[in-house]
C-alpha cells in the first residue's frame, strides 16, 4: 500500500483518536509527509509478514511533555541524526521503520525516516495507542531491550542511551529529554524481522489510515461520524468494542507541565442536568469517571472529541467551554493479557481500581 495525501490525512487523523488524548498532535507530522510528497516521495506501507527475519527494523518517536511540542518545533534533523548514528552502532543499514506507538503525533513520526532513509513503514507499531512512558511498549512487556537507543534534540545534541534496564532507560531519555528543553526525538528497541513479527501490534498503521477515511467519508455524505469511527474501529480486529461514554461541555480543567509529562484532570457537565464527567491524564487519559464510578481506564483507549465534527482533542489542546463527545475503545488484546497489565494496566500509574474492561464497565456486550 502506498500512503497518498488521502491517506495521509486519514492516518493523521485516525492516529490523533488512538493516542487517548496523547502521543502530540499529529499535524507537525502530517505537513512534514505533505512536504516529502510534494518533492516525489513516496511511502510504502509493507506487512510484517513481508519483512525478512534477519532485517533490521527501528521503532521511532518523540519523547517529552505534548505541551512543549506545540510550540517548539522539531529542526527536521533530529530522525535522520538519530538513525544514522544507530546504523554506525548496528554495523548496518535501517530496513524499515515503524511508530513505536500508533498514537497521536508518533503514528507519524517515521514518515520523515522513511522518506530520507528510502525504506518502509510498517503496518505496525509498540503500543496499539499511545502511553506515557517508553518502557510500556509491547517490545518491552515481552522481554526485549530497548537499547542501544538514540535520542536527539532540536539543538543538535546526540545521546547514545546503554543500559541492560528499560526502566532505567526511561528514566535517562526523559531526563535528557528535560534538559533539551522537553521533547526530543528517540529511536529505540532495535528488532530483528523476526522479533517484530513475533511482538509488534500488527495492523494498526492501516487501522489508523482506516479510522481516518471512515470519519472523513462520514463527514462528506452527512452520516454520523461517531458511527463510522465505531464500525471502523471494530472492522480493524484490535479494537473489538467502542462506544459513547459522555456529552457534554468542559467546565474545569487543570493541566502542567511536570517531569517531562503534561498532567492534570478534567471535568465535563453533561447537557442534561445533573451529569458529571472527571478525567485524569499523564499526556494520555488515563481514567474516566462517571459521575463517581469509573467507566474506562488503561489501557483502554479513551480520547475527548468534538462532537459536531469528531475531530480528537489532545490533552494539550483541551479548553474550557469546549463541547465534547469521549469516546471509549477497548485496546488490543496483547495489552489486556496479565504480563502486559502490570506495566500499563491502572495499577502501573498509582490507581488503586483493578483493571475492568471497558465493555464489562459499560454493558457493550456485543463486539
């Protein structure tokens, strides 16, 4: 498949549903796909299955807290800097490139890599969705390493992350990425094709382009969007369940920049009386809670829309007296399993609800 200006536009915006409010907004990404068209390029979207097992495959993205990335720009160097310096480290060349999550601005991170390096894009990625922190990657849930990783910033630094902990790992890039003035680049877990074929979420580059077209078509023949997006998301076979958890205006809203995250909460009155809908996030939404009781948390998905034209709305877009529609989905299977719980379920960002999912939460009984 090859990714058009349609379906750029399409994986931009399917990309912004799947960060659950997270992963930077992917407009950044998507003029820099527009401008690499525009000169000739042209991205190839390959299977897993088409890889070799011994190619090299680099999952990409950025690190630090949205908010900063809003208003400081990339300087364009910083993917190709990072994955000619892994190249140096490998001894080889890149085969093919993949988002190390779906979500937001990073579904579209190795569009640049791609265009400059002349290899593929994957149609896969490390998380399904978007969270937080880099060692709640797949890769990392089934025991690989994220090392050797490159980080680069806008400012010309180069840091070569080694450490045998992904933990650890962590905790250096977001610290660098601190330093750095909040957000820098990051390529990291290295995979051989056969590793990729054995832990990446597969499918999730064209469930994006997917979720994309269905609300765009929706939009153009005057049909429900929130309709579409839901079809589509189950049509995908990762995301089996969605639906509607709230409708409403936003009428409070807390959010700051702390440790490399965009973190706060906020609150949604629904349009009949009464109604009250409170959300937590660390550049994600997190947990949703409906008028006290919990209705969604990680890792399900749960992204804030606008509900006249199902645009998603990033936590660091989020405003008051914005009117909104928050959408729940349940995340892909692998993330659901226990090994994978314990480092992105509600328990890994300090809640105290043990993990339900979304479908049991909400009565959705039927995929």
């Amino acid at each position: 498949m090859t990714i058009d200006r349609a379906a750029l536009a399409d994986l931009a915006r399917g990309a912004a549903f799947l960060g659950s409010g997270g992963g930077g907004d992917p407009y950044y990404g998507q003029l820099v796909g527009e401008a690499e068209l525009a000169r000739g390029v042209r991205f190839e979207l390959t299977t897993l299955d088409a890889l070799p097992d011994d190619a090299l495959v680099v999952p990409c993205g950025w690190i630090g807290a949205p908010t900063v990335s809003v208003e400081k720009l990339p300087n364009g160097s910083e993917v190709i800097a990072g994955l000619r310096r892994l190249e140096e480290i490998m001894g080889r060349r890149v085969d093919a490139v993949l988002p190390i999550e779906i979500g937001g601005g990073n579904g579209l991170a190795p569009l640049a890599a791609a265009a400059h390096l002349g290899v593929p894009i994957v149609d896969a990625d490390g998380m399904g969705r978007a969270f937080p922190e880099s060692q709640m990657a797949i890769f990392n849930i089934r025991g690989l390493s994220a090392c050797p990783s490159v980080l680069t910033a806008a400012c010309g630094a180069l840091t070569v992350i080694e450490t045998p902990n992904n933990m650890t790992h962590e905790r250096i890039a977001r610290s660098l990425a601190v330093a750095l003035g909040g957000i820098a680049h990051m390529v990291e877990y290295p995979l051989s094709g056969r590793q990729a074929k054995d832990h990446a979420i597969r499918g999730s580059v064209s469930a994006a382009i997917a979720v994309g077209a269905a609300i765009r078509t929706a939009r153009t023949s005057g049909e429900d969007p929130f309709e579409a997006l839901f079809a589509a998301l189950r049509r995908s076979g990762l995301y089996p369940f969605a639906g509607v958890l709230f409708d409403g205006k936003i009428v409070d809203l807390e959010r700051e920049t702390r440790d490399g995250f965009s973190v706060g909460r906020v609150v949604i009155e629904s349009f009949e009386a009464g109604g009250r809908m409170e959300l937590i996030f660390q550049n994600e939404n997190l947990l949703a809670r409906r008028d006290g009781a919990v209705c969604a948390m990680v890792p399900d998905l749960i992204t804030v829309m606008d509900r006249e034209t199902a645009d998603s709305i990033t936590t660091e877009r989020l405003k008051y007296g914005q009117r909104v529609k928050v959408v729940g989905a349940a995340a892909p299977a692998m993330l659901r399993e226990e090994r994978a719980l314990a480092l992105v379920g509600p328990e890994a960002f300090g809640f105290t609800d043990a993990y339900v999912p979304i479908e049991d939460l909400n009565g959705w009984k039927t995929a």
